[in-house]
C-alpha cells in the first residue's frame, strides 16, 4: 500500500510542527536540563519541543490515513503577501533617519501597488490625510519620540 | 453590605471625568471596527495596549481596552444585520435572521431588539461578575502551584477542545505557543532562552507585537488578497423601538442567551462566539415554528445578542479573580495590567480596589452609552462600510505598525513583526487557529513557573498533582475533556455542532 497525502492542509501543517518541535527542543538541549525536583532551563522547553513534534507526527500521518478529509491547500498569494511585508520592512528601515512621513508616503504607494488598483490622486490623497493624522496624534499627541520630517534637513 | 460598597466605590471611580471620556472612547472605536471587516478588536487592543500606558491611569486604560471589546460586539451585529455582513465572528449568527428581517423591512426592529437584549445581557453580567468575583479571589487564594498549574492544563485543554477545527492542530499550536513563551530570560537560572544573543529578547516577545502581526497583518494580507466585494444597504430604517408583543416575544430567548453566554464567557476558550452559536441552535431547538430560522425569527437575533454580550463580559471573571485568561483578548488585558506594574491575579481586588471595581461598573456604563449612542448613529456606520478597502489598508497597516514601534519605542518590534505577519498568513492557509497559539503564550511562563515550584515542594514526585484532591479534579476533568473528543461518535456530533 502506497501511502497517499489526501489532507495537504493537516499535512504541511504536521510538517511545520515537527519542524518546530525539532528545533525548539535542539536549542533547549543546550540548555542545562536539571533533574525533576530542580528542573534546569532546558527541562520544559525540552519536553515541550518534543511534545511539538510528536504531534506534528500524529497529524502528518493522519493527513495519510483512510478516514483523511481530502483538503488541498490554497495557492499563496505571494505577490500581496511580498508587498505588504516589503512595505513594513521599509517603514522600519525609514522611519528613524527619514521621519515618518516619508515613511508613509512609501507605505501608501506600496499598498496601492499591492491591491493592484490605480488612482495615483486618491492615493496621494491617502498619504497625506494619514501623514497629518500620524503627526497630529502620535507625534505632537501622544509624544511618540519619532519625527515628522527627515532629521537631516533642518535638525 | 460589603457588595455595595464596593459597587458605590466602582461607580464613583467610572464615574470620574477621565474614565467617562475613555469609557466613552473605547465603546465608540470598539463599535467603530466592530462595523469594519478585517479589523477586529484584537488586533485593536494589541495596537492601542502601549498607547494607552502613555495617555492614561491604569484604571482608564482598562476601561477603554474593555470597552472596545464590547463595543465591537454592538457593532459587529449592526452591520450583520444591515448588511450581512458580520463585523465579528461573534455575530455570524445574527446575520442569519437579522438580514432576513431588515430585507422585509424591519431593520429597526432587529437592530432595536439586538440593542435592548445586548443591554439586559451586559446588566445581568455586570452583577454577575460583582457578585461571582469576591468569592473566586478568595478561592483563588487557596491555590498552591499545583492547583495553579493543573488548572491551566484544564484551562488550554478546554480552550483546544471548544475551538473550531481539529483538536490536535488546536493542541500543537496551544505548545507552539508555550515554546514561544519561553524566549526571552529564564527567571530561575538567569539563562535566556532561544534569544539568539539579541539583547532586545532577553524580555521575550511582547503578546500584543505577536498579535498584532499575526492578527492584524495576516488579515489585512488575506484581506487585500480576496478584495471582497460588499453589498450595499438600500431599504430605510422603520421604527428602532419594538412594540410590546416583540418585547414580549424576545424576552425568553434573551434570557436563555444571556444564562448561556453567563456560563460560556467564563469558560477558558469560550466567550462571544461559541455563545451565540450556541443560543442560536438552542432557541432553534426550543421554537414551535423552527422553519422561520433563518428567514427572520425575532427569537434567533435576541437569544445570540444577548449571549455574545453576556460572554463578552463574563469571560472577565477568570481575569480578574485568578489572573488568567479565557480567550486571547484577555490574554492581552492580562499584558495590559502588566505594562502598568500590576501583576494579575486574586491580590488585584484589594491591591488596586478602584480598578478592579471600576472596570465592572465602567462595563454597565459603557452598555449604556451603547445603547443610546448605537441607535442614532447607525447611518454613520453604513456610511463608513462605503469605504473602499484600498483607502482602509493602508490606513489599519499604519496604525498596527505604529502600535507596534511604540511597544519599546524601537524599530526591532516593527522588524519582529515580519516573519511572525508571514507565519500568520500560512497558518490561515493551513486551517491553524492562532488564538489558541496566543494563550499558550501568555501561559507559557506561568506554567513553567508553577510546574517547577510543585515539584520543588515534592522533592521531585509527581505524585503531588493526584494527591492534592483539587488539583487531582481539574487534571482527571482535563482528562475526561480529551478523552470525550478523541471518541468518534462524539467527535461527528462535536463538529456538525460547529457546522450548525
């Protein structure tokens, strides 16, 4: 008997357990285990990383079984996914020497390219309503120590 | 008498003019991203949880943080019902009658009736709450690390059990979440754990940077990813208030809905939306005309209304008295209490008595601004779903990345945030819930603590959690609980239950 994947969904997700079992448990192993009564830092992770990947295990097997539920997984959305992470990355990146309206303006540009629709005024529009709202509320309101403009103009 | 006073000592504390404001604050945003899809209260509290140290007393922080969780219920059922389109999950069920009657017109009277039996749920379950805590701290006092630690075991075992989809999916993600507990310093030995030398984890990761990422980001993806279209209102609104034979009508089912919701909220896992589900199928079950379910029955939006409102509330009870959470938003009013130098548990009631009783009056309070707040302005929240998402996303994305930069005032959480958007975004894929993820977390710590304090006090036995007989009962109900869903009949029965 050939063994067949039929629940895709259980079975990519046994596969992430177990991996993250592995890996919790390998880093912990490092750590001083301990015996019951004094348990040393790597005894819970430990146990619990190994506990991790046994049901990874159980769920990956039975993505295999007879009774398995056919589920294929949905295809990613890679693109949008890429685009949004992108945009919060550049904001970090921007946020302390270009201020936080330069990051905005590069937020809301990568949030239209995302959702793929084009309307280059409103989202100028967009920019700059958001830019006095993050200035008014959060930086001149809330005091956040983040600047408004590029700290090296003017400084 | 005792409860009195501490009634009169709470009203007077939400009665102050900060506490009005932020009470005022919370219900409104909270019905405000209770009306919008793909924000949701989570996402909301984890954003505004550092804000709120900056701005406000610990007391008002947490009346607003309150409010915002059961405001978002109100909202959530206006646009259910105006719409079909439920701003929670929480009020998926009250789509189902409550679109019916306002497509035959009587939007007024779904939503009047939504309103009033939400109301009568959130009174009862204020007193409930004042009545049931004192005697709960009290309890909680006796618990030694053995109680401590099997009623945690109890408690994620019931979160996973009552938790949509598989068990053992919930059950993996429950000690994902607790390895993910671990990062950061380890209190006894001084070892941080899995920091990989960045100084910035030594304090472990912050619950709301975690739910921001996986709640809000990997929603607004998903979000942006199906552009969903939306039906618009047309039909006018007729009269708000229910005439005399609806009243009558709706009572018993609002009764029955909020008993459920009193008893659901306070169960670890429960809460809001298993119990509207919940009232829902009962008032079907109990109807003498069970073929109008679904096309409008009266019953069917008052009986889940006043459970979703009554579980909002109660599920503050095993916060507050014990210091643990039920459901991922206490998870967070848990980090809330934190970040204000309080720590959780029986010692809050007399430690900080303004807060504690503050917060349960501001919670009546706030249900009352709801009502008279909700009804007028309910053209303004139709107005606000106009808003097309492409102005909305940029906007969420902002707000959620700001929330999470101002956590530590560094960008390290903000970069935090990426591969834990991208795991969000897969687990969604995958079918994973992330809220039982999100209360391992929380308890990640606190069970380690506990678990290692027994086995010190037993010299390393185990035996110490079978023989103290209150920790003996939680784990064997544990137990029972795992046993009773690994049981095919009851598991097909458990899952057409949620399929209803």
């Amino acid at each position: 008997m050939t063994l067949q994947i039929k629940n895709k969904r259980d079975f990519y997700s046994g596969l992430m357990f177990i991996l993250f079992g592995v890996l919790f448990a390998g880093a912990a192993a490092r750590y001083d285990f301990g015996a019951p009564a004094q348990m040393g830092p790597g005894w819970f992770p430990v146990v619990l990383g190994a506990l991790l990947t046994l049901l990874g295990l159980l769920i990956g097997l039975g993505a295999c079984g007879l009774q398995a539920r056919e589920a294929d997984v949905e295809p990613l959305a890679w693109r949008e996914l890429g685009l949004v992470l992108l945009a919060i990355a550049l904001f970090a990146l921007l946020l302390p020497s270009f201020g936080a309206v330069v990051s905005i303006i590069c937020l809301v540009v990568i949030c239209a390219w995302a959702g793929r629709e084009y309307r280059p005024r409103e989202t100028a529009l967009v920019a700059v309503a958001l830019a006095v709202i993050c200035d008014i509320v959060f930086v001149r309101g809330l005091g956040l120590p983040i600047e408004s403009w590029p700290t090296f103009i003017g400084g | 008498m005792d409860l009195l006073s501490n009634i009169a000592l709470g009203l007077s504390t939400a009665f102050q003019l900060q506490n009005l404001l932020f009470c005022f604050l919370g219900v409104l945003l909270g019905t405000a991203i209770g009306v919008l899809p793909g924000l949701g209260p989570l996402a909301t509290i984890a954003m505004l949880l550092p804000l709120t140290f900056k701005v406000a007393s610990p007391d008002a922080a947490l009346i607003m943080l309150a409010g915002i969780y059961y405001g978002a219920q109100y909202g959530g059922s206006t646009t259910a019902i105006l719409v079909n389109l439920p701003g929670e999950p929480s009020s998926i069920v009250t789509a189902l009658d409550g679109y019916q009657m306002a497509r035959k017109g009587r939007a007024g009277t779904a939503l009047g009736i939504a309103a009033l039996s939400s109301f009568f749920a959130g009174t009862v379950a204020t007193v409930l709450i004042a009545v049931a805590a004192a005697p709960l701290a009290s309890l909680a006092f006796e618990f030694g690390p053995a109680e401590y630690f099997s009623l945690m075991v109890l408690g994620l075992i019931a979160a996973v059990v009552l938790a949509q989809g598989s068990v053992l999916k919930a059950l993996a993600m429950v000690v994902l979440g607790l390895l993910i507990g671990m990062i950061g310093t380890d209190v006894n030995s001084g070892v941080a754990r899995f920091s990989f030398g960045l100084p910035q984890l030594y304090d472990g990761l912050e619950i709301a940077v975690i739910a921001i990422a996986v709640f809000g980001f990997a929603e607004l993806i998903s979000a942006i990813e199906e552009r969903q279209v939306r039906s618009t209102f047309n039909a006018g609104i007729d009269r708000v208030l229910p005439s005399r034979a609806e009243l009558r009508e709706a009572a018993a089912p609002a009764m029955r809905g909020t008993l459920f919701g009193s008893i659901l909220g306070v169960l670890p896992g429960g809460g809001a939306t298993l119990s509207s589900f919940t009232s829902y199928a009962v008032e079907k079950k109990l109807s003498k005309t069970p073929e109008q379910f679904g096309k409008g029955a009266l019953a069917g939006v008052a009986g889940p209304e006043a459970a979703n409102n009554a579980g909002a509330q109660t599920s503050f009870i095993p916060m507050l008295t014990l210091g643990l959470p039920s459901n991922p938003i206490m998870a967070l009013m848990i980090a809330a209490l934190m970040i204000h130098g309080i720590q959780p548990g029986p010692q809050v009631m007399t430690s900080n008595p303004t807060l504690f009783w503050g917060l349960i009056a501001s919670m009546w309070l706030g249900n009352v601004m709801l009502v008279v707040l909700n009804l007028p302005l309910i053209g303004l929240w139709v107005r606000m779903l106009a808003i097309p998402p492409r102005i909305l996303a940029p906007a969420i994305l902002m707000f959620c990345i700001i929330g999470a930069y101002s956590m530590d005032n560094s960008t390290f959480d903000i970069w935090m945030t990426i591969p834990l958007a991208a795991l969000g975004y897969l687990w969604r894929k995958l079918d994973c819930e992330a809220a039982p993820l999100l209360l391992g977390i929380v308890l990640g710590p606190l069970l380690e603590e506990h678990l290692r304090r027994a086995m010190i006090l037993s010299r390393g036995s185990w035996k110490i959690f079978v023989q103290e007989p209150l920790s003996c009962g939680l784990l064997a109900t544990a137990a029972v609980l795992l046993v009773l869903v690994a049981v095919p009949a009851i598991r097909s029965q458990r899952e057409r239950a949620f399929a209803e």
